[in-house]
C-alpha cells in the first residue's frame, strides 16, 4: 500500500468517525421532543447511518474492483510477451 493511499484510507476512517460523533452529540443534545418525535428522529438517524455504511461498503467495492481489473490487465500484457 502507498503511503498516499494509506493517508486516504485514514482521512476517509477519520471523517467516518467524526460523523458518528457528531451524530452522538446530537442525539443527547436534542432531549426536549416528544416521543413521537425522538422515535422519528432515531429513525432518520438509523436510516442515515445505515445509507453511511452502504456509500462506504460501495467505495472499497469500488476500490477492490478497480485493483481486479488492473492486475487482470498486468497479467495479460505480461502472458502475451
């Protein structure tokens, strides 16, 4: 792994957590709803965080699938030399 894709992955992990941390701090912040309310909110938040995991899982998919095809292209210019 190259340092500059090690510094990625890091900054994409850090922004990760920050936005479960933010998320957190909102959720004790916000303590004056009522339960309709907070339920709904739990639920946008769920929702969110769930769509977080999936753009992320989409991202290393992404990732892998673009190392597969470079190193099926490698491994076909070098058989035909």
């Amino acid at each position: 792994m190259t340092f500059s894709l090690l510094i990625r992955v890091l900054f994409i992990r850090f922004l990760e957590l920050k936005k479960k941390l933010i998320m957190l701090i909102a959720e004790f912040c916000s303590n004056y709803d009522t339960a309709d309310k907070r339920r709904h909110k739990f639920h946008q938040r769920k929702l969110e965080m769930l769509k977080f995991y999936r753009d992320s899982i989409e991202r290393r998919l992404a990732s892998l699938n673009a190392s597969i095809d470079t190193l099926e292209t490698q491994i076909n210019r070098d058989s035909m030399d």
